[in-house]
C-alpha cells in the first residue's frame, strides 16, 4: 500500500470521526433544550398574538355627532329588542307636536310600557337646540316607520312650530347624525327617505310640503360625506 492511500484513509477517518462528534454534540444540545422547556412553567411559554386595530377595524369618514345615549327599557310598546334585518335606510320624521324637546319625547317613548294604548318610538331623537338623544340602537327594531322598520334606521325631528320646519341647529345636527349612518352602513343619497314615502303619511311635514327643501336636504347629507372624506 503506498503512501498516498494511507493519506486518504486516514483523511476518511477524520471525517467519519468529526461527523460522529457534531452528531452526538447536536443530540446533547436538543436534550438540554428538552429538558429546559419540560422544567419550564407552562404561563412563561405562552405565546401572545395580538391583531393589530388596524386590521380588524375599518376607519370612516364621517364622524359620529354628539349623541346622548338614553336606551329605552326593552318592552312590547316602545323597544321590543328586536334586530333589524337590515339596514337599508334611514327614514326621517317630525313628531307633530311642536316645542316639545328631545328629552320629553324619549321620557313619552319610555312611559308606553307602562300606558301600554300605542306602540311608538326612534331610534334616534334630535332635539330643537341641535341635541341628539339615542333611544333605541341602529340595529334594532324601533317602532317609527311601519313596513320598513325592520329595514331602517329612524330619526325623529323636533321643530317649533305648526309648518314642522326645523330650526338651524335641528337641521345640522340631522344632516350630521344621517351623513354619519349612510357612511357607517355603506348607503347612497337614494336611501335617504321620508316617511311619507313609505306610508304617504305627511311627516315630515315640512319636506313633503316643499320637495325642494328635501332634496336640499339629502344633497346636505352628500355633500357633508365629501366634505369630510376630503378632510
């Protein structure tokens, strides 16, 4: 046997050798790792994964208005705590009795379930300096629209007088609180209607009155989303 084959053994014998150490050296560090996560309180080895907001919530445009949230107690007269089947509109109303605030009208609402002679209520109340009174969530049945609550979202208007025009900061806080639900659930200027276009009843008066108020009014809403949609 000449040198050089001896060389070449004794090269393959190294190697064998080392690849044995590395082996064993890899088989001692993964049972010491083992053996650490075995004698490891299982509360430290709990994994966290938190979603960012960002990805599980959609940002809107239009902010909400001040709203003061008083929910009527759930009962057959006023709150039958009922989900809608959808959100399709949203209805606007006047309650016909002029002067009277948003804070008479929500207690009336509230009082049905003791008078039990007439189902009423909205699920919102705008108040004649602007204010905002929540009575029944959006999402739920209010009893304000006939054949389309449970399609809508209804918002009843409070006005001084007997021609059921509302006052300027009526008029806003409704434009503002409407712009915020057509964006909120994703409607257009077409599913912005009134009463009367529902039942033909003359509410609100006002609007059915003058057919050029309403549509002012509903361009109002629009032109408020793009306003704050460029903002």
């Amino acid at each position: 046997m000449d040198r050089t084959d001896e060389r070449e053994r004794r090269k393959r014998r190294r190697r064998i050798q080392n690849a044995a150490i590395w082996g064993i050296a890899i088989l001692v560090m993964a049972a010491g790792i083992w053996l650490i996560l075995s004698l490891m309180p299982k509360e430290e080895m709990e994994v966290s994964v938190t979603i960012p907001e960002t990805e599980t919530e959609t940002e809107q445009d239009v902010p909400s208005p001040d709203i003061d949230i008083q929910l009527l107690t759930i009962n057959d007269y006023s709150r039958p705590g009922e989900q809608v089947d959808a959100v399709e509109k949203i209805v606007i109303h006047y309650l016909a009795n002029p002067m009277t605030t948003a804070q008479q009208n929500h207690d009336y609402f509230e009082s049905l379930k003791d008078l039990q002679d007439v189902s009423m209520s909205a699920n919102f109340i705008v108040g004649l300096d602007g204010e905002i009174v929540e009575c029944v969530p959006p999402g739920e049945i209010a009893y304000a629209s006939n054949s389309m609550n449970h399609l809508s979202i209804s918002i009843e208007n409070c006005h001084p007088d007997t021609t059921g025009k509302f006052t300027e900061a009526t008029y806003d806080s409704c434009v503002e609180l409407t712009a915020y639900l057509v964006d909120h659930y994703g409607l257009g200027r077409e599913d912005i209607i009134r009463h009367y276009d529902v039942t033909g009843k003359e509410c609100p008066l006002y609007f059915v009155e003058h057919e050029d108020a309403w549509e002012q009014f509903k361009d109002d809403v629009m032109n408020y989303i793009e306003e704050c949609k460029e903002g």
